[in-house]
C-alpha cells in the first residue's frame, strides 16, 4: 500500500488517494484533503456530516449512503450538495478517511 | 432478466410456492402485518397470530419507484419503465418489441439494489437485442449511475473496464437522480446535471418490506442489522435475518441468500443444542453476468476479497472463467434455470461449496 503525507502525518492511501486506515485519520487531515477537493473552509455544517460519518463508518464498517447521511447528520440532500459539490457519497468518505463508495465489481 | 428481451416468457420464472414446501412444513399465506418481536409472535394480516421461539425473517426487498418525483406518474409504463417486477418487465418487453430506436437511459435510482449487476447485464443484453433487431444503430444507450463508475473493484476495472466502450455504452458516473421530468423527458440529479432520454429504464429505489419498518426492526431503508457473519439479530438473540432482508455489507443476490441460507442451516441446529454460533458466513457471492451475443461473465466474491480472475469451480479447470467474457459462462446461466427449480429450491445440495475459495484464482 502506498503512503503519503498529509498535514505533516504520513497516512496509506489507496491508488485514488482514499485513505486505507480510518484511525490514521485526524481533523487537521480532513481540512487538507478538503483542500484538496476544493473545500475551503470546512464549517460546523460540514463537521456535522463528517462527525455522523465518521462515527457510523465505526459501527457498520463502511462509509455511510447518502441516504443514511441525509438522515443521520439531519441535513437535506440538496444541501449535502451544496456542502460537497459534484459527488457529495465520494467527498465526505475521502475527507472523513473512509473508503470509496464501491458496488461489487 | 431475460423477460424484456422476449428470451424467457412468465411461466419460466413462476410455479406455485406450494408445490416446494416439503412435507412436515406448515405454510401459511398471508401478508405479515407486524413482528412483534419484545412478545416473540407475528402477526398476520389474516388475523392469524403466530407465536415463536425462533425467528427467520425472509421479506427480501422491493422496489419503490414513488419515492422519486416524476417516475411513477403519467408516462409510468409509457416512457419509463422498470425490469425489477414480472409486470414490469412484461411491459418492458412489449414496449422494446414494438420500440424503434433513439435515446435508452438505464438509471439506477440509490445503492443498494438486488443483484448489483443487474442494471449493467441489462444493457449488454440491449445492446445484443437492438444488433439482432437490427436497430442498433438507431439506439444510443446510456448508463446513468450513483456510483463513480461502472466498475469500481481495481481488478475488475482492469479486467473489465473497457467492455461497456467495446460496446459503444456511455457511462455517466455519480449521477445521484433527484427527479424525473416525464413530459420533458430527462432525468435531473441533484447537483443539476440532465440527461434526455426517449426511453427510461430506471432501478427504482429498493427497500426492505414495510412490515420490517413498522416493525421497528430496520435501518433508514428497512433492512435489519444483523452480525454478518452468524446473521442473528444483535437485539434479539432469537431472530435471524436471511437474504435481502438482512442489512449486510455483501451484494443483494440469490446466490449470497442460497450460501447465507446454508451456512445458517448448519449452525442453527448448533444454535438450538446450546451451542455457540460460528462466524461462518464469509458473504459468499457468485454472480453470472450476461453480456450479450451468446457470452457471460462470471465474479465470485466474499466480505473480504474482491472479484478475482481465475476458473470456477474447479481450480484450473473451470468450465467457468472469472472476469472474462466466454460462452462457455452462458451456458453456465442457462443451465441455472433448471438448477434452480430442480436443485436449489427444494434445498438439495450442490456440489460447491458455501465459503468462498481462493483456489484457482490469482490476484492482478
Ligand atoms: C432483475 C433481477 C435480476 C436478478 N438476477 C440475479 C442473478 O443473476 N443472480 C443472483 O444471485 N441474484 C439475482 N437477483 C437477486 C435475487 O432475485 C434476490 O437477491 C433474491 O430473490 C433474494 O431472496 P430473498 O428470499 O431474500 O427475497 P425475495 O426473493 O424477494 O423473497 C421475499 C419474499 O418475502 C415476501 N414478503 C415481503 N414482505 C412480506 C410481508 N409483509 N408479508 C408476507 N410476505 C412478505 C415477498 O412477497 C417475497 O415472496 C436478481 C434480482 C432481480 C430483480
């Protein structure tokens, strides 16, 4: 598994540059790789979707759906849009230090 | 599958429950009103109350077009159809008998659904049917999907990324469906991307059975959490979720339920000597794919290892190759259909085994 560093902290990523290991994950890794995707600024309405995946990840093992998130973190999917433009499912798992939401093959 | 494109007809895929209950087993039919599970009893929409010690919950899941905004409303049936239903599919079929070409949308509305595979079997089956038609030039078809592509696994992109261009398929990844416009006839996500189409084939939203929700058993789409590899309820030590009902991190298959059910069946009968349950379902799938012009693909998967090249079942021998297309994966599917009302159904043995094995595969 490839490594790289990210906020000073070396981390395993994948090929797509998703982190392998949620507990290698802290917040200062979080506000790069929003960076990254072109988040500025993460605000409490972001660290609300990311604290409700980060804690659901933990209890079932994979990142959240959306549907599960809108629910969840109480917000509406529209606005899980406009938090994480183009692809919100994908964002959060990446900036939360999950895996990427896959299907079967 | 196969009922859009006139391969097989209702009688095929339909015969009486009744004639597959062994002696010994008491059916009763009626629709379950509400499992009561803090009392241990079910109760039944006939006014039947069953009371329990142990309890197998087998609701499956079903599609729920009405969930998303335009889908099931005037040109339901017309322009926008669905395969995951014996009407619908009958519909689909007549509709795509008579269709003259242009733009075929095929979008999946949320993950999960049943056989995962299913929407990309769909469209390599089109793709062969308007060829034998004669009118694949004058279709255009599109696979619009939640997901960032059609394959997602490494290794299976690899082997089997190109297939859909090979098959002149466009892909539009990540598209998260937020309504249909039936008048204008497009599909818009959320984040306001639109794709037209002349025909709709949408995989509605999927859910676990309304009983299991006003139960108060489900997750937010009324599937039960289970331990996933002994499938017992964590609430309720008496109650075990089978099939697509459970909520599981493995695909939504018959052939993940049919390894769930056998893995299950022997450590039930532990289970009720007192014995400890053994984590022994590894969510073993085994899925045929068709790909059109009389050739399949085949993957095999668990919790932890994704679709692999290989051969399948015997190591080297095959006859069936993984991740590639051959007839020979065909024919494999085909047979299946007598496997299944003459094997599998009346829960006779098949030669392979429940857990999934690494043999004959390698890992690039
Ligand atoms: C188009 C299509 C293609 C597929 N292709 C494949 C494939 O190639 N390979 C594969 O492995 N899988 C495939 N599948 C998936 C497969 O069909 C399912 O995974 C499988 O049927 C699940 O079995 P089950 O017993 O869990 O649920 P089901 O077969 O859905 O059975 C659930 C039963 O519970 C009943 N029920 C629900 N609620 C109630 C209630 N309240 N009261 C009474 N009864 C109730 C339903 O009526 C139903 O009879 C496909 C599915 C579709 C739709």
């Amino acid at each position: 598994m490839a490594t790289r560093e990210i906020a000073g902290k070396t981390v395993e990523v994948n090929d797509e540059g998703f982190m392998a290991n949620p507990t290698e994950w802290n917040q200062e890794i979080a506000v790069a790789i929003a960076a990254e995707e072109g988040i500025s600024e993460l605000t409490p309405a972001h660290w609300q979707v990311i604290d409700f995946c980060r804690k659901s990840a933990a209890s079932n093992g994979s990142a959240p759906t959306l549907r599960a998130i809108t629910n969840g973190a109480g917000v509406s999917t529209k606005d899980l849009f406009a938090l994480f433009p183009k692809g919100p499912a994908k964002k959060v798992a990446r900036i939360s230090g999950l895996g990427k939401p896959e299907g079967c093959v | 599958m196969f009922i859009p494109f006139g391969i097989y007809s209702k009688n095929d895929v339909i015969k009486p429950k009744r004639d597959f209950v062994p002696a010994g087993v008491e059916l009763v039919m009626s629709p379950i009103e509400l499992i009561d599970a803090d009392h241990n009893r079910v109760k039944l929409s006939n006014g039947q109350t069953l009371v329990y010690d142990f309890l197998v919950v087998a609701t499956g899941a079903q599609i729920h077009p009405e969930q998303t905004p335009g889908l099931q409303e005037h040109e339901w049936r017309k322009t926008i159809h669905e395969f995951y239903t014996i009407e619908g599919a009958l519909a689909l079929a007549k509709h795509l008998r008579n269709w003259q070409g242009g733009r075929m949308v095929v979008n999946v509305v949320e993950n999960p659904i049943k056989c995962p595979v299913a929407p990309l079997e769909f469209i390599m089956l089109a793709d062969s049917y308007f060829h034998g038609q004669g009118i694949r030039d004058k279709v255009e078809i599109i696979y619009a999907t939640p997901l960032p592509g059609a394959f997602t696994k490494p290794i299976a992109s690899r082997h089997l990324g190109d297939i859909l261009d090979k098959k002149n398929i466009k892909v539009v990844p990540e598209f998260m469906v937020m309504e249909v416009e039936p008048d204008a006839k497009k599909i818009v996500s959320y984040d306001e991307q639109e794709v037209n189409y002349d025909l709709l084939v949408s995989v509605p939203l999927n859910m676990g059975s309304e009983a299991v929700g006003r139960s108060g058993l489900g997750d937010d789409l009324n599937f039960i959490p289970v331990d996933k590899h002994t499938l017992v309820s964590p609430r309720y030590p008496n109650m075990f979720v089978l099939g697509d009902a459970a909520a599981i991190p493995t695909s939504k298959a018959g052939s993940v339920a049919h390894f769930a059910v056998e893995s299950f069946s022997e450590n039930f009968l532990r289970y009720i000597d007192g014995l400890e349950l053994l984590p022994s379902f590894d969510g073993h799938a085994n899925c045929f794919i068709e790909s059109g012009f009389g050739k399949g693909l085949l993957i095999d998967f668990n919790y932890d290892t994704e679709p692999l090249p290989g051969h399948y079942p015997l190591p080297g021998v095959g006859p069936f190759s993984l991740l590639q297309e051959t007839e020979m994966n065909h024919w494999g599917k085909l047979m299946f259909r007598w496997m299944y009302w003459n094997l599998l159904i009346k829960g006779q043995e098949l030669p392979l085994p429940a857990r999934m094995t690494m043999a004959g595969k390698w890992k690039n």
